[in-house]
C-alpha cells in the first residue's frame, strides 16, 4: 500500500496544491505512465474527483484535472494504476476494483465515448446529469454489498423491463427493499429517483398521442387533429385540459446505434458479414443480441 496522505493533505479547492503535492503527483504519473498494462494509446485512467478511474485521459489533461479536482476519494491503493491488491484491506470494503459491480466503469466510458464532459464551474445540464451517474457508480449502496447505487438500480430497472413490472409494482418492491436495507443506504426512494439516476446516458424518447384504439397516430401531417380518422374518438380525455388519452413513446433508434457502436466487442458483434476460418465472407445476423440491447436501453 502505497504511502498516500499527501494526495489528500496537500491539496484544497480553495488554495489549490502545495509545492509538496505537484512533486509527489509527477511521481505518480511518472509511474504509471511507466507501465504498459496500465498505459492505453498514451492515456490512463484520470483517478481525479471527477473522472474517478471511469474515463481515461492524456497525462496533460490528468494534470489539469488534478489541479482543478483532486484526486478522488479513499484511492489510497492504487489499483488502477499498477498497484496490487491487499487482502486484509479488500475485506475493509476500500478497494476500487472490488467495489466496481457489473463494470460500470465501462459502461460509463464508453458513455463518454472517451470524451467526458466538462468540469467547468457550472458545467451543463448533460453534464451535470453524467457525474451524478459517476457519483453514484462509486457510491456503494451500504457498507457491506459491493453493489453501487448505479448497479443495484441498473439491474432493478432491468427486471422491471423483463417482467413487465407496473411503476406502482416496481415502488412497492423498492419500499420492502428499503425497509431491508440499514437506513442509510444510498438506493433511489422512488421510479422517479431511479429514472434520474440515468438521465446521464442520453437516451431521449420522444411522446407521440395515439388514438385510444390504435387506429392511427398524432404526427406529422396529422398533428394537429382532436380525433381519430378512423373511429371518431376523442384524442384527449374529456374536460378542456388536452390531457391525451393515449401516448406512444418513441426510441430514436439513431441514439441508440451510436451507443452500441462506440464500444468495440458489441461493434463486432453488429457487423452484417464476418471473415469465417475459411477466409470466405460469412452473412450474420445479430437481430436478437440488437433486441435484448434495445430492450435493455
């Protein structure tokens, strides 16, 4: 275990780092930039407040971040950047690696397409929306799982989605869940809390009014209508408040495509031919590995 109280004693937002501090960070980064299983295409993972070993970065750009931010908290076994793991201090419950459930740190790179977004001041909505994901992929839900908030929730949702769980379902289970768990757990309270918990991965849908029997929808050219060509009935519940009766919520398909695209092994698995051992072009198609990711999207 490395000796590390320097990276939290001598660095402060208010006075910025001491001479100590830059010294020792330089060591730091000299070393791990020294280690070809921790260095990737002349970057490595930025362990920053902000960044927190989730996105990887050039040694300029980790400079700045731990100037502005600091490193992140409790990394006081560097197991991201080339130091081994110490047992007795897993069984603590401080190891990034072993706190790091269902790979989050992937997902939320890729997510960031390696690119992350600023860390300005007053960064903006979709900023802000990504680092409470990161934030809370680092947060443990209690002390003694090694489950995120991120994951836990990730994999609730997950099962929402497979059995086709009502939001007044899901809101039950999550309260008995709730009543399990010690009292400060760190889990979402409600769908709405655990909706915004994924407001970072940019996938927008888009509400469109449908007729109440599926005759027709309320877009384009007919946007504007108040009833159905087809049957007559009201697009919008009765009394003059246009609440309508029925929406049809829209996954752009675009958005989605880009995300699988941006990490290589799902690219792989996207591609319509692939080289088969005999050299010759194969067709393949991968519709079922694309529904489950759109189901889970």
């Amino acid at each position: 275990m490395a000796e590390c109280e320097w990276m939290y004693t001598g660095w402060s937002r208010k006075q910025g780092p001491s001479d100590d501090w830059i010294e020792n960070t330089n060591k730091f980064l000299d070393r791990a930039f020294s280690m070809p299983n921790v260095v990737e295409d002349g970057t490595i993972k930025c362990p920053c407040a902000t960044c927190r070993n989730f996105l990887r970065q050039t040694r300029l750009t980790v400079e700045m971040h731990l100037c502005r931010a600091g490193f992140k908290d409790n990394y006081r076994i560097w197991t991201a950047h080339g130091e081994g793991v110490d047992s007795t201090y897993v069984e603590g419950g401080h190891d990034d690696a072993f706190c790091e459930t269902d790979h989050m740190d992937e997902m939320l790179a890729t997510i960031a397409g390696g690119h992350p977004p600023p860390i300005d001041d007053q960064p903006p909505a979709y900023a802000k929306a990504f680092y409470r994901m990161v934030e809370s992929a680092d947060q443990l839900v209690h002390e003694s799982t090694t489950h995120s908030s991120l994951s836990g929730m990730a994999r609730l949702l997950a099962l929402k989605a497979q059995y086709n769980m009502s939001i007044a379902h899901f809101e039950a289970n999550l309260e008995l869940i709730h009543e399990l768990l010690p009292p400060e757990s760190k889990l979402p309270k409600d769908f709405y809390q655990s909706k915004k918990l994924f407001e970072g991965l940019g996938m927008a849908y888009v509400k469109i009014d449908v007729c109440y029997n599926n005759c027709m929808l309320y877009y384009k050219d007919n946007e504007s209508e108040d009833k159905c060509d087809v049957c007559g009935t009201s697009r919008y519940e009765d009394g003059s408040s246009k609440v309508p009766r029925k929406v049809l919520r829209y996954l752009p398909i675009t958005d989605r495509l880009q995300r699988l695209y941006l990490h290589e092994h799902t690219a792989q698995l996207l591609r319509s031919h692939y080289p088969s051992k005999s050299g010759k072009m194969v067709q393949e198609h991968n519709f079922v590995h694309i529904s489950l990711c759109f189901s889970l999207g």
